[in-house]
C-alpha cells in the first residue's frame, strides 16, 4: 500500500491506522498467519498497531500477545500462562536504552565498576533470551540500544569506561556477538535507525513520563517498520531482484545520443562520481546474491557501449539479464521474471523517469518502484526499503548469480539439441538426494520459506522446526541437490511425509524454480519411494492446497501417476499412489552416493 | 485562531482517530460520547491534534481536559497551523 511504503509519513500513518487496516483487511489478499509475543520494557500498544499495518501489506496476518508494562522479564525468564497458551511463533523484545538498568550513574564510576555493571546487564539479557528460547523454542527479534540523549560530561560519555555512550557502545557489541551465535536470534538495529532518525525526534521524554512510550510518535512507524522488515524476512517475504534503467540511473546523460565519451560517469565530475558510487553500491547486493538485471529503452548495442565505459563498475556479466528495447518496461521486467523463473514481485525497479515509474506500478502492483532521480535517492530508498533484510546469508546466496549465469548458459545448449531427453542427458545431471543433516538446515528452512510456486503446500518451517522434522523417527525428510556440468545449484528441493501405519502422507513437497524442467522431482520421488519400502510403507498420500501462486504444481502428484482421491471447492486436492508396482521414473540425472553416510 | 474552524478540524482528527466518519465533536463532548475512546486511542488523539494544528499540549493538560471544549481553547491559543 502506498502509505506504507518507505518514505512514508509518520503522522499520517498514526492518524488514519484504523482506516488504513480497514482497507488491507479488505484488499482480498491471503496471508499467513502468525502469532507475535511483544515483550517490551515500555507501553508497545502503539508499536504493535502499526507494526500489524506493515505485516498485513506484506503478507503476514499477525495475532499479538502484548507483555503488561515493564513485565518483559518476568514474561520471558518465568514465563505466565496467558504466554504460555499463546504459544508465540516469534517473540519481539521491544526495550531500549530506558531499560539499561545498570547504566553507570556517573562517568565518574571506576573502570572495575563499569565492568560489573556491564556484566549484569548482559547476564539479565541473557536470561531472557535462553528462557524464551527454553520456554518457547521460536525466533527473538530484539533490538540493540539506541545512546541516552542526554549525558553529563560531554563526549567524555561516549569513550570513557563509565559513559553512557560506551555503555551503549558495548552492550550493544554483546547483542551483535549473541546474534551470530546463535540461529534464530535477530537483532532490529535501533543504534542505526535511532542516529538515521535523529536522536532528538527519536526520543519524547514527555511521551515517556505520560505513557511510557519509548521512542516519539514521529519514530514509532520506523521502528515498527524496521521490525516488521526482519519478521517478513524470517518468512520469506524478501525481494531477490533489481531491474535498473541505464541513463540517468547508473550514469549521467543518454548513451544514444551522448556517446560512451559523452556519458557522466567516474572521478573526472561530480556527477560522475555519484553514479559511480552508486554502482558500487550495486554491485554488493549482487555478491549477496541479489540479481541484477537491466531494464532500458535503449538499443541493446548503446547499453552495452555504457556498461563497457571505462570507468563503469557494473559490466554487463553482473546482470542476470539485459533488456535493452523499446517495450514497455512491465512487459519487460515480466518477461525477465519468466526467463529467471521468479515472480514479478520479486522484483525492485529503480528508474529516473517517473512515467517510467508509473506504468510500471499501475501494471505490476507487486513490483516496488524507486523513482531515482538522483544517485543518492536510489541508495537511500534501497537503505531503508526494507526490500533485503537479510536474516541469514547461506553459501548459496553467495553463489546465486554464478548459478544464473550457469542457467544462461544452460538455455543457450538448449537450442542445439533436437529432443530434450538429449539435451537433459547432455548436461551430466549429478543430484545427491539425503537425510537433512546439520550444515544444510539454514539453506532448507531458507528454501521451504521462500519457495512459491514448485511448493504443493506452502508449509512454513522456523530452524527449530526444520531441525526437528530432519530428526523425527514418525517422518520421511529428504533434501536434494543438484549440480551438472555447468555448475552446482545446491540444495534445490525438499519433501517430507508423516508416517500413518502403512501410509505416508506428504506435508511438505517443493522445489526452487532455478531446476525446472530437469526432471528432479523425479529423482526425488524415486528416492522417497525407496525409502518408503525400506520402511515397510506401501502407500503415498499428496495434498495440494492451492495458493495464489503455485498453479504450476496442481496436477503433479497425477502427472507421477497417482490417483486422485478428492477435490474441494476452493481448488486442494488429496491424492493416492499404491507404491507396490512402482518403477523409477528418473533417467537422466545419476544418483550420487551419500556425502554424509547413511543414517 | 478562528474557534469554529478549529471545531471542525478537530471533528476531522476525530474521524480520522477513531475511524468513524459520522462523528462531529461539541465542545461538550466527552470520552463517555465515543465509545472507543479509551487510554490507549487517547494517547493517538493527543498526538493526532497536536500534529494538525502544530503545537503540543503540556503534560498536565493532556489528562486534565474535561471536555472537547477546552481542547478547543488551548488549541487556539497555542496552534500554529
């Protein structure tokens, strides 16, 4: 919704959140649903009213259970029943540098001091965390600490042992280790947005003496917005693509008219150098495996001429795709999408041409526009956009647009075979089909979570989860890799059944989109029927519950051969497949030997 | 400032506030008037009127106003928009 998105307006949002939750609640879009414990350390009701705002616009349906007043700890380290029975999916500490109860009184305290103070501070911390995590087992989202704004002696606070600056400073280096040890645990960067807002509308002592509201009414939408960003990752919900125009988005001026000499981009003006920073800037979201792509009207000749300017940091390898025509852009950024096998929501476009903007948004509502007018408004809107909150970056990540690129190259072979048998044969297809083990959990939750389409039941799994269902002697969880001659694609598909007698019924069956059509399923449906005989099981039973998106996947179970055994109004179906007479249907991907050992 | 057309703005942030579009303040109307005007929706409407009109109340004034009506006289004194 347009007043949700980033840059938005605080006041505006405040002021009309009843009316702006009517209208989400009313847009007939589906959503999950999930349920929020907020444990705050101040009055969170607004938070929470705006936070729910946020998760409705991006696909989460939230049930809130809001802590009474300054009863975080008591909630997280001894739990209460009204908590207990609300059974938190993900819990949200929601404290800030008024609940740093061990803050030095003076800067005038000795080092030894500070140091005990520190230590018991981290220790309450502590506590809550492990409790939560016994207690509860699901994901904490906590914040940091934003400074104290007010402070007695000057700068002194921010580096001498006792100050309330280094306090912050290293309480907050405490929450950052704690994050990186351990899964499921995020940190919502309030010492950042705090210093973006501004410390002094940031904070409203009035609102806190009358209320005890931590932060100003000006600031509560960005916090809600930076949390609810981190949630919506932890389920998928990122953008993994963005198409950039050429002229005047990443250098100055028009390649077709201007030439490559013409064109403003590098050290030599000051325009220049604001391009250039902004391709770098690029240029890291694509090694954390964001695609680029290239969205232009433009001969396909002139952009690469731009691409290929000396001093351009973007070449155009970086780019999974290049669309350098004449169409308009939606059909553009929709035909990309098709060729990378993603949504066209997946999708940021940045353009410095407002029609651009427009047309695209008016066509693809899914799709975020950033109308770039300038460099630095691009990097602005992709800082705070809440597009790429990461919660996890996997090897895979890291490998994406090595993968795309190998794709591209796979689709090129393509064309110089006669049947497709031939060319799948062609590729040396190598997949290792296995139990879940324990350095591929964060990849598989990261794949069960944002798999849309190839994904029969769109089952949501947290790391705990995943962890358990890998484990679980009444369940079948096998995950897939893929690799071939072109390169590896990692862990591409998962499928898991619940074991019922003789029966098994499958929960969770689905693949990325980056392997279609290479016949993995079938080498998945092989291997799950092995082990299906293996533990006496005869039987398959397959859901399908349709979702907007996963059209794709509605016959699957009866192109494998199983027979349909109901079908509901709304589109889900069950199937069945007596497995006794059942032949290997993969022939052209080799099955490779366990790398982990069998169980 | 002109008091009715602070009435009227004032009506407007309360449609906003609480979602109610038929709603038109007096100056003697009270919490016990909007049936969802409790603590927390006060704490919204406090904030809502101080950014239409560009001023803020002082902290014992926004728990000690009896009426709409006297919202009305501090925001003419004090309003800037």
């Amino acid at each position: 919704m347009k007043e949700l998105e980033y840059p938005f307006d605080p006041a505006l949002i405040m002021r009309r959140r009843r009316a702006i939750k009517k209208a989400l609640l009313e847009d007939g879009s589906s959503r999950i649903k999930k349920r929020i414990a907020v444990l705050a350390g101040s009055t969170a009701d607004d938070v929470v009213s705006v936070m729910e705002l946020f998760l409705l616009d991006s696909g989460i349906e939230p049930e809130f259970y809001i802590s009474d007043y300054n009863r975080f700890y008591e909630d997280a380290v001894f739990g209460s029943p009204e908590l207990d029975a609300f059974r938190p999916e993900i819990v949200y500490i929601h404290t800030n540098w008024r609940n740093l109860a061990y803050m030095p009184q003076s800067p005038a305290e000795t080092a030894e001091r500070a140091e005990e103070l520190l230590e018991a501070q981290r220790d309450y911390f502590r506590q809550i965390w492990t409790g939560i995590v016994q207690r509860y087992g699901c994901p904490v989202v906590q914040n940091n600490f934003d400074y104290p704004p007010y402070r007695r002696a000057g700068s002194f606070e921010g580096w001498s042992a006792a100050g309330t600056g280094a306090f912050t400073d290293r309480m907050n280096v405490f929450v950052s280790e704690y994050a990186r040890h351990n899964n499921g645990f995020y940190v919502n960067d309030i010492s950042f947005l705090s210093a973006a807002v501004g410390l002094r509308q940031w904070n409203d002592p009035e609102a806190w003496h009358l209320y005890k509201n931590a932060v100003s009414r000006a600031a509560v939408p960005e916090l809600a917005f930076s949390v609810s960003n981190i949630i919506r990752s932890v389920y998928g919900r990122n953008k993994k693509v963005i198409a950039l125009d050429l002229d005047n988005t990443l250098w100055g001026g028009v390649i077709g008219d201007d030439g490559q000499e013409g064109i403003e981009l590098g050290q030599e003006t000051a325009a220049g150098q604001a391009f250039q920073e902004v391709q770098d800037f690029l240029g890291g979201y694509r090694k954390m495996g964001v695609l680029l792509t290239v969205c232009s009207k433009n001969e396909e000749e002139n952009a690469l001429l731009g691409l290929n300017h000396p001093e351009s940091r973007l070449r155009p390898d970086d780019f999974a795709a290049i669309k350098a025509n004449w169409l308009p852009k939606d059909e553009n950024i929709s035909q990309t999408a098709q060729e990378l096998g993603l949504l066209t929501e997946s999708f940021v476009f940045a353009d410095d041409n407002p029609a651009e903007c427009e047309i695209v948004r008016e066509q693809l509502p899914g799709t975020a526009v950033v109308n770039a007018e300038t460099p630095d408004i691009l990097m602005d809107r992709l800082t705070f956009g809440g597009w790429f909150e990461v919660t996890s970056l996997t090897e895979d990540d890291l490998k994406r647009n090595e993968q795309y690129a190998a794709n591209a190259k796979r689709l090129s072979q393509k064309k110089r075979f006669e049947s497709y048998g031939d060319y799948l044969l062609s590729l040396e297809m190598t997949a290792e089909i296995d139990s879940f083990q324990p350095v591929q959990l964060s990849r598989i939750t990261q794949l069960v979570n944002k798999s849309n389409q190839f994904n029969l039941t769109t089952k949501r799994l947290t790391p705990a989860q995943t962890e358990q269902l890998g484990k679980s002697p009444e369940h079948i969880a096998i995950c897939g890799r893929l690799s071939d001659k072109f390169g590896d694609s990692g862990i591409v598909s998962v499928v898991c059944g619940r074991i019922e007698g003789k029966s098994l019924h499958i929960e969770l069956w689905l693949m990325s989109c980056r392997v279609l059509k290479r016949d993995m399923e079938y080498a998945m449906l092989d291997e799950l029927v092995r082990r299906c005989r293996e533990r006496g099981i005869s039987e398959l039973v397959g859901y399908y519950y349709r979702t907007a998106k996963n059209a794709m996947v509605s016959e699957l179970y009866g192109s494998f051969g199983f027979e349909r055994v109901s079908l509901s109004d709304s589109g889900d179906s069950v199937w069945r497949l007596d497995i006794n007479g059942y032949k290997n249907k993969n022939h052209v991907i080799k099955i490779k030997e366990y790398s982990y050992g069998q169980e | 400032m002109d008091r009715n057309e602070v009435m009227e703005r004032l009506s407007g942030v309360f449609r906003d506030v609480f979602g109610d579009s038929s709603i038109t303040v007096t100056d003697s109307t009270t919490s016990d008037d909007i049936e969802d005007w409790d603590s927390i929706e006060h704490i919204n409407l406090i904030g809502a009127v101080e950014d239409e009109f560009g001023m803020r109340f002082k902290m014992r004034e926004v728990s000690g106003m009896k009426n709409v009506g006297e919202m009305a006289d501090i925001v003419c004194q004090r309003g800037t928009r």
